[in-house]
C-alpha cells in the first residue's frame, strides 16, 4: 500500500470566497478547527505553515508543513514530514456546486510505512476529528 486517506465532505450554503475567508486566515483556524492550533504563515507555493497538533487520545505534536498546491478559494495542500518513514498531506477542497451552496472536501493522507501504521492505528478518532471539523467550520461560516 503506498499511501492511505480519511477524507470527508460537507455541503455548506455559503459561497465558496466567503468559506475561503476563514480558511485563508491561518490565526483564524482555532474559531473553527479545535485540532490544529496557533496556526502560522502564509498560504501560497512553498511557504511554510506551523501548527500544535492535538487530536483526540493521540499526542500532541508541533507540525510544519509546506503549501504544496493552493487555487485560491478552491484547494489548500499542505505536506507535513512526520518522521522516518512518515509523511502527510492535509487538503481542503472547496467545490461551488451552485450560487450560494459548496461542498467542502478534507481531509488526510498518509504515505510511508510508519505514515500507514500510524494511519491503522487512529483511524477512527481521526475520521471522528475531520468530521468534526467539518462541522465546525460549517458552523462558522453559516453564523
């Protein structure tokens, strides 16, 4: 296996500039997004993200990512080396299926052997977080 995913979808009835808003402002992430904290950088090419990692039952780590891949007001990449053997990449995708309605796509992918055992081992709770995330952030954007 080279790679494993816990992806998860939500429609939200805002457009996709005004989700954008809240996920381009990286200080903002802790109002919507309880698992990745005091988020710092920029979002374009190459720039470094830095974030407190804190899922549920799993310890939390200091993260620092690279923007990989960004369409403003449509996907966010981010890539993460988590050690030996362990990467990640964290992405949220936002679709515009009609004026006023997007579906928000996130999630991670796991690559590397330890990025797959670690991947076996929380999956649950993960998928649980991403949902939640999920929800959070519809919440947000719908106030």
């Amino acid at each position: 296996m080279d790679s494993t995913r816990i992806e998860t979808r939500i429609g939200i009835r805002a457009s996709a500039e005004h989700i954008w808003e809240l996920i381009g402002d990286l200080e903002r992430w802790q109002h919507w997004n309880p698992y990745e904290q005091n988020v710092e950088g920029a979002i374009r090419q190459g720039a470094v993200i830095r974030y407190q990692e804190a899922y549920p039952d799993i310890p939390a780590r200091q993260a620092q990512a690279v923007v990989v891949d960004w369409v403003p007001v449509g996907k966010l990449v981010i890539n993460d080396k988590r050690g030996f053997l362990s990467n990640s990449s964290r992405f949220i995708i936002l679709d515009e299926v009609e004026k006023g309605a997007t579906i928000v796509t996130m999630g991670i992918m796991f690559a590397g052997l330890r990025g797959e055992m670690f991947h076996d081992k929380h999956r649950a709770k993960l998928r649980q977080a991403m949902e939640q995330i999920g929800e959070r952030l519809k919440e947000a954007v719908e106030a």
